[in-house]
C-alpha cells in the first residue's frame, strides 16, 4: 500500500480542491518529484500535492517495475520490449487506482478533480492508470516517458478514458530516447487523445525549469 507522507499542501487558508499524484522514476524517491510541488503550486494554488514512494526497493530509492539496466537506450524503439515494459507497469496500476481512491475519500474529491503526473517509468504508469481508469479524470502528464503503445499489454478495448495528455521529454535524452515521446504522441492521437507536447533541446532524461513552467499552464486549465 502507498503512503501519503510525501506531500505538499496548499498555503494555509487555502481550500484544497484538487490533488496532483507523482509517480516518481526507477531508482529514485517520491522527494524527486515533490520538490517540482512549489513551483506548480503557483499555477495551482488550490492544489495538494502527493508523491508516493513505489513498493518496490531498489538500491537507495524505489521502483515500479524492474528494467534491462544494460540495455541500451535503443532498446526503446522496439515495440516488443515497451509491451513487455508495460506488461509489467500494468501489475501496478490496481495499487495506483487505490491511492486515488484514498486521495479522493481524504479530501472530499472527484475524478476530475485528480491528475497524474509521472517521470519515466512513472511517466508510462502514469498515462496506463489514467486511461485504463473507469472515471475521466482530470489530466495526466508524461515526463521523460517510457514509450506507450497499443498492444497485448493495453490492447484497445482496455483504454476506456480518454483525459487530456502532456508530454514533456529532452531531445538529448539518453536513457529514453525522443523517439519514445514520438511514439507515445501518436498512440494517443490515434486514439483521439488530447495531446500537447513539451520539446527542449539539449536537455536529457530530466525535466527542467522550462518543463515545470510550462507543466502548470497546462494543469492550470484543468485543476482548480
């Protein structure tokens, strides 16, 4: 089970009427991702943030699920590889579905209430949960993201939301090259997905200060 003890909340006296849930990447720690928590909260100054820790150990930080750590980054661009990748994010996402039930029943909330937003391997758990959620929820938020694509991992009858998607990646990124955006970007367009993409060149398997600012204007549209 996830815990809620790696969050941010809105300054005091501010009503809490949505919630951002951040799926951090492999080997990393929820504090990865809650550190983005203030400069989106100037976008989303009635938001509360959360970014749980994922149940697996995995050195000094945490894991979704395991990956081919000698593999190289073009490992990415073969589809057989992302359905194993997602086969595997898919085991999660029953844990996800109930922290966003916690959260919901926590602060009085409704689906579209709720974003998710995750970096790598949380950029593709991220997206999976969200439209495989029988609830549209408000938004979701792919960063650096593991390449997702329809196939007998997330065949098309499992896709039954269809929430707006942002996309922010590095066009030097070395561990999940831009071609797995490209790939992400059109699966979701082909499934009649509202998707708005991020580029910054030069940057790699990261997401800068640019990708932060322009991940609150996207937000903003959609959480209160």
């Amino acid at each position: 089970m996830l815990t809620e003890e790696i969050n941010y909340y809105p300054k005091e006296g501010k009503p809490i009427q949505s919630a951002l849930i951040m799926l951090h990447g492999y080997g990393a720690d929820g504090y990865d991702l809650i550190s983005m928590a203030p400069s989106l909260a100037q976008f989303l100054p009635n938001t509360v943030f959360y970014a749980p820790n994922a149940p697996q150990k995995e050195m000094n930080g945490y894991k979704w699920f395991d990956i081919d750590e000698m593999a190289s980054a073009s490992v990415y661009e073969r589809f057989l590889y992302i359905q194993t990748l997602m086969e595997k994010s898919e085991k999660n996402i029953n844990i996800i579905n109930d922290f966003i039930e916690k959260i919901k029943e926590k602060h009085k909330l409704k689906e579209e209430q709720i974003a998710l937003l995750g970096f790598s391997q949380g950029g593709l758990l991220a997206l999976m949960t969200g439209l495989e959620y029988p609830h549209t929820l408000a938004a979701l938020v792919g960063c650096s993201a593991v390449p997702l694509a329809i196939n007998e991992a997330m065949p098309i009858e499992k896709v039954i939301s269809r929430p707006p998607v942002f996309l922010t990646h590095g066009e030097d990124d070395d561990v999940v090259p831009f071609i797995g955006m490209e790939v992400t970007q059109s699966t979701l367009s082909n499934l009649n997905i509202p998707v708005k993409v991020h580029t910054v060149p030069g940057m790699g398997h990261n997401i800068d200060n640019s990708s932060v600012q322009a991940i609150g204007m996207f937000l903003k549209e959609f959480l209160s």
